[in-house]
C-alpha cells in the first residue's frame, strides 16, 4: 500500500480518527486530512458545555497536537476546502486550487446548523452553534446580555440553556414539540428533564414555534411566537438541528437522502469512495437495517475504525456497533443505548426521585434501548446487552430482582426466557 493515496473530506472527529487508525494498523500510503476550518482536528461535544461555560480552553479542544501529525506523516490542510471532485481522474480540488489524487476517498464533512426560514433570522445577535468560532462569538454575547431564548429543546439547546442558566442568565427554551427532546427520548425522561430545568429557572414554552424575529437598533430584540406573544431577546440561539453536508457528494453524482448513502459496509456506490460520520446514511443493524444517520462521537469513531480497517483489507461483512450517545444538563448525566423506535413498550427501572434510574425500551418484544440517568453501571450493561445475541424481554426484565448488570453477566437462572 506504499503508493496508495487516502483523501480524507473533513478534519473532524471521523477524519482524525480514520487518519490515526490507518496508520496505527500499519498504513504506509499517503494521507491527506482536508478541512475548511483553521484549527487542527477537535471535539465539539464541550463547545455546548465545557467550552462554553469556560472550564476548558481551546487546547483541551484538540484531539492531536501538531507533532502527532508530523510524527504520522499525515498531512493536514487548513482552512483549504474541498471544492470539487473528479471522479473520473480520482482526484479532488481544494479551495487554493491544488488537487490531491486518491485510491480511496472518504467523505467525513459533518453536518451543519439548520436555521429557520423566518422573517428576522439574519438580524445581529442570532447565532448558532457547531465550531470554535461560533462558541467564542456566544461566550463573548453571555458576557455582554442578560436574557437568552434558544429555539430547540433537543441535546444542543438544553445544554446551552443549563449553561446559560449557571451563569445567572434568563434562559427560555422554546420546544416546537409537546416535550423536551421528543425525537430521542422517552416521555419518562422527557418529563425528568422538563422537571430538572424548571426547577433551576429555565422556561421551558412547548408546542411552541417561531413565527418572527424583530429588531431594535440593529440587533435581534424579541421573538415572535406562533401565538403572537413576543419574547425579549438579547441573544437569539437557533438549535434546531443540523443539515448532514452532502453537497460534494451530490455534485460527484453519488447517491443522497439524508446524507451520503453508503451501504453496510459504509461504501457509496463508487467502491472507492465512503463515507462516515454525521453526514453518512446506512443500514443500521439495531434498527432493523432501517436506513438511519446518527449524530454522535461514538458513531464517528467506530465508522472511522471501520472504514480504516477495510482499507487495510480486512474482511469486514458489515458495520454493527451498538449506538450510544450522552449529554451532560446540570449536574446531572443522561446516557442513551440503542436505537429507540416509534411505538416501543417501555418501564423503568429505579426511581427517578434518587437521581438514579434508567429506562428500558422494547421492540417486537425484545430490548431495543436503554436510557439511564446517573446510571453507569446500567449504560455499560446495556451496551454489552444490545451487542450480543440475548436480549431481556419485556416479562423477564419485570421480574423481581431484575438487574441490567446480572443479565449482561449471563443471568441468573430466574431470568431465563
């Protein structure tokens, strides 16, 4: 593989990831890490919490310093977009006009922040939130604002709204849907989490959406809602959700819908192209090879790892890990396993008025997920759980002295099916 190039589309998590696992396994090719940002590869996960809230500088951000690249000899291009690719000539065009050829090219580009199409949207003082730069305009805004109405009640915003909230700001949620984080989680935990927000201050304003964004003096002011009542605003957050980046993939005529589309091996229909990360859409095997795209560092990692091994050849049938996903609110931390599905059959195990509970979700009868407050112990469990070959029904996981922990240990003769 020493003439072998790899083009890697997109310096984030993914990237960096797939960049540092083909040289860990031995890859002895080029690699060329393209990313349109000026930093070198970092995590976003703290930007809406520790970053934010500034217990973590800009270097605890950074996933490599500059001598882990030098040192792999990966080379790494900065603020240099990819602009174009030719798959005929196997080549790709950056931003400076240089072109880079490859064997084998990754898309690894992200999503970005979705917006409103709403009078006012473009007013100063509306912002989102996906990089360094838009964490550094928001920080420099908290210092300077007092009252803050984030528009989304997902992961992002109510993680900004605890953040805002510690600082002493007025924090107003507005949530289009009837409950917080309603795509992902259970009402159970739906309901936790309107509970832990209200109590400290936020204001959480459901079934609500914006309608119009007003200004006084050159910067946003109020926002308008559906009902007609008008919210101040000193600062305006959209986090509304993210759009997956698929516009280069698009214009190579590789297939999209909801990101890149690659198979279960994580490949377009160009076997020398894949794709990873936020803006990959695959057959997931723990939602019934439905057709799904998934926004998490865990995913990009193990996509990363994935691909990288594929390349250095090894027999790969399918990517299979199991989902997991986390967010810190407070004080307090939620991790999510497995996929949930639309119409599952839920109980909880424990008692939320501890802080410590979980709660198990179940399709076609057998567990599909698990969300767990304040519960490690019940999230490692259920990661073994889910990626094995036995999983607890719903009847099993309700006999007394059922524990996540005894079954992922073999269970005990009681728990037997």
């Amino acid at each position: 593989m020493s003439n072998d190039a790899v083009v890697i589309v997109g310096a984030g998590q993914a990237g960096l990831q797939l960049a540092a696992s083909l040289r860990s396994g031995g890859y002895s090719g080029s690699i060329d890490l393209v990313g349109a940002e000026p930093h070198l590869p970092y995590q976003r996960p703290p930007l809406s919490k520790d970053y934010l809230a500034g217990s973590m500088g800009v270097d605890g951000l950074h996933l490599r310093g500059e001598a882990f690249f030098a040192d792999k000899q990966i080379r790494v291009h900065r603020a240099d977009a990819v602009v174009a690719v030719d798959r005929a000539r196997t080549s790709v065009r950056l931003q400076s006009g240089a072109e880079l050829r490859y064997d084998h090219l990754v898309f690894a580009t992200g999503a970005d922040p979705r917006t409103l199409p709403v009078p006012g949207s473009d007013l100063p003082g509306v912002v989102t939130l996906r990089g360094i730069a838009d964490a550094d305009t928001l920080t420099g805004m908290l210092d300077a604002t007092n009252r803050i109405v984030i528009v989304g009640g997902g992961f992002i915003g109510l993680e900004l709204a605890a953040v805002a909230r510690a600082r002493g700001h007025e924090v107003t949620v507005v949530e289009g849907l009837e409950r917080p984080m309603a795509r992902v989680l259970s009402p159970e935990l739906s309901s936790h989490i309107t509970t832990v927000h209200a109590e400290r201050g936020t204001q959480l304003l459901l079934a609500r959406t914006v309608s119009a964004l007003h200004g006084r003096l050159g910067r946003v002011a109020e926002v308008e809602l559906d009902s007609g009542v008008r919210l101040p605003a000193d600062v305006v957050v959209m986090a509304v959700g993210v759009v997956p980046n698929v516009d280069l993939a698009a214009a190579a005529g590789l297939p999209v819908a909801n990101g890149i589309v690659v198979d279960e091996r994580l490949a377009t229909s160009d076997h020398r192209i894949s794709a990873i990360g936020d803006c990959a859409c695959f057959p997931n095997s723990h939602a019934h090879d439905r057709m799904v795209r998934l926004e998490s560092v865990q995913n990009a990692v193990d996509q990363a790892k994935f691909v990288a091994a594929r390349i250095l050849g090894a027999e790969t049938p399918r990517y299979d890990c199991v989902p997991w996903f986390w967010t810190h609110q407070f004080d307090i931390k939620i991790q999510m396993a497995g996929l949930p599905a639309p119409d599952d059959e839920r109980m909880l195990l424990g008692d939320p008025t501890t802080g410590s509970f979980s709660v198990l979700r179940f399709e076609d009868g057998l567990l599909n997920c698990v969300e767990s407050v304040g519960n490690a112990a019940d999230h490692m469990a259920a990661r073994k759980i889910l990626g094995s070959c036995t999983r607890p029904t719903l009847e099993i996981a309700s006999r007394p002295g059922f524990t996540l922990k005894a079954f992922a240990r073999g269970g005990a003769p009681a728990y037997a099916a």
